[in-house]
C-alpha cells in the first residue's frame, strides 16, 4: 500500500499511487451509505456520488478518465467495484451466485 505521507506531499505519485489514493475516495463516498436500507433509489445515488467523486479526482488531478465501477444490490447487499478488472471480476461473480 501506498505511504500517504510520500504520496501527498514528498514524492509524485507512481501509477499505482494514483489508483490507491482514488480507490480510498471513490471507497469512502460509498461508505457514507453505510447502514442505509438497501433501494434502487439508494443506488442511484451511490452512482451519482460515484461519478461526483471521480469528477473530483479528475480535477486533482489523480485520474485522468472516469474508472469504470459497477453498484449491484442483490439479495440485500451491495456490491461495488472499482476499475475495468474489478468490474469483470465482480460480474463474473455475480453471474457465478446467480444474480444475473
């Protein structure tokens, strides 16, 4: 894992710095609906923050493009995935459990 300290004020970040540091973000905007009972409308939102929060990233400057995430509520839990591996992998693990 990426030193936070190196990351954000010693050194330039690497490529995989980048990503830690966006993961960490786009991660801590989905756990402000922690606790929340599980709707499409809460869902919606979470995609909405989602894009709010890589929007930011791209104007700091930490991603260059919007990542590709995925948000699936199935059977009263959700699920989200960061970034075009995670996202494959999450589907295949959905279609694996039934889901789709």
């Amino acid at each position: 894992m990426a030193d936070l300290q190196k990351l954000l004020f010693e050194d330039r970040a690497t490529m995989t710095d980048r990503e830690v540091h966006a993961t960490a973000r786009l991660n801590a905007c989905v756990r402000a609906f922690a606790g929340q009972e599980l709707t499409e409308d809460v869902l919606d939102r979470i995609n909405a923050a989602v894009a709010a929060e890589a929007d930011r990233l791209i104007a700091d400057g930490v991603l260059r493009e919007r990542p590709d995430w995925l948000a699936v509520i199935y059977r009263r839990r959700l699920y989200v995935a960061f970034g075009a591996t995670a996202v494959q992998q999450l589907s295949r693990d959905l279609k694996d459990m039934g889901a789709v």
